[in-house]
C-alpha cells in the first residue's frame, strides 16, 4: 500500500529536503505541497492524502483551520 503524504510548512527549503527524504522510500509518496495554513484544507480534501506532514508552530498560525482538517480527516 502506498502512503500518500501532504506536506505542509512555510519554508520552501524544509519541504524539499521532506520530499527528497520522502521520494528515497518505496512505499511513500508526496502527493502535495501547502506553505500556508489556508492551503492545507482545500489540498488535503482535493488529494486525500494517508499523512499530513505539518509543523507545530504552522499549525498554531491557524489553530481553528486544523482543528477542522483533523476532524474532517481524522489525522
């Protein structure tokens, strides 16, 4: 089985040295990319991902948008 990953963070850098990680493993892959907390909503229900990959300290910049993709998501 494949595991879908979303990654979500600020930094362009922090996400792809995730996706080089990420891309080393045969089960996994990287099906999208948030760098804001208003994007990590609409890309995970559009690509449904297995995991979302995100930093503590994004996810308190939107607290309340998180909650709902968890919820939602049940990650």
């Amino acid at each position: 089985m494949m595991i879908r990953i979303l990654l979500a963070d600020d930094h362009a850098v922090v996400r792809a040295g995730l996706r080089a990680l990420i891309e080393n493993e045969h089960d996994m892959v990287v099906v999208g990319e948030a760098s804001s907390g208003s994007e990590v909503v609409p890309l995970a229900q559009r690509l449904n991902p297995t995991i979302l990959l995100c930093l503590k300290c994004m996810a308190c910049r939107s607290h309340h948008r998180f909650s709902t993709i968890i919820q939602q998501f049940g990650f």
